[in-house]
C-alpha cells in the first residue's frame, strides 16, 4: 500500500560548523567536510514550495516591468532547500558553498 502522506525525499548537505579536531584527507590538503542526508516528507517540501512562490508573487506584482528604457522579459530565482525543507533564495556574497539547488525561470506570459 502506497500512501502518498508518508512519501519521503532526500536532501543532501554539508555541515557548516566545523567537526571536533581538524580531519585532513591525505594528499587533498583539504578539511573533509561531514556530509549529512535528510529525508523530507514530500508533502512538506511541497507546502514550503507553494509559500515560496507565494511570497515570490507579492514581490514581483508589485514590481514594475520596465527598468528605464528595458521591459522585464523573464525572472530566474536561484533557491536552495535547507535540510529542514525550507526553500530559500541564494544571495551573492554569502559562505554557504552550494553545489544544487533549484533554478526556476519565470517569463512573461503575452
């Protein structure tokens, strides 16, 4: 029996706090970072989906269409999901290393 309320997804990520002690790979030179896998109810992400674009639409409605001279053609929002689910948008300049995330491309619909 399949029951789509307990369907789960996994989010993987890295731990920013550093571990007890320096580890170091030999010949990398490098800190391992501690790698952590979260599994996720599906219906939750979803949930935390929908707030986003939620909040997505009242920033952009209120947001004129032209810049100067230009017309907004198309938007691309980058967001990242914590291991908790939520979705957040990705700022420049931040220290959080992120190799995934989500992309999403809005364009004008004429």
């Amino acid at each position: 029996m399949n029951n789509k309320q307990n369907e789960k997804i996994l989010i993987s990520g890295s731990l920013e706090e550093k571990p007890e002690g320096e580890y170091r790979e030999r010949g990398l030179g490098g800190t391992i970072k501690k790698s952590v896998v979260n599994a996720v109810g599906v219906q939750e992400l979803k949930k935390n989906v929908t707030t986003f674009f939620s909040q997505l639409n009242e920033i952009l409605v209120t947001s004129g269409d032209r810049v100067g001279s230009f017309r907004v053609e198309q938007v691309e929002i980058s967001a990242q999901i914590t291991g908790e689910g939520k979705v957040c948008l990705l700022g420049s300049g931040t220290k959080v290393g992120v190799g995934g995330g989500l992309k999403f491309v809005l364009k004008r619909s004429d």
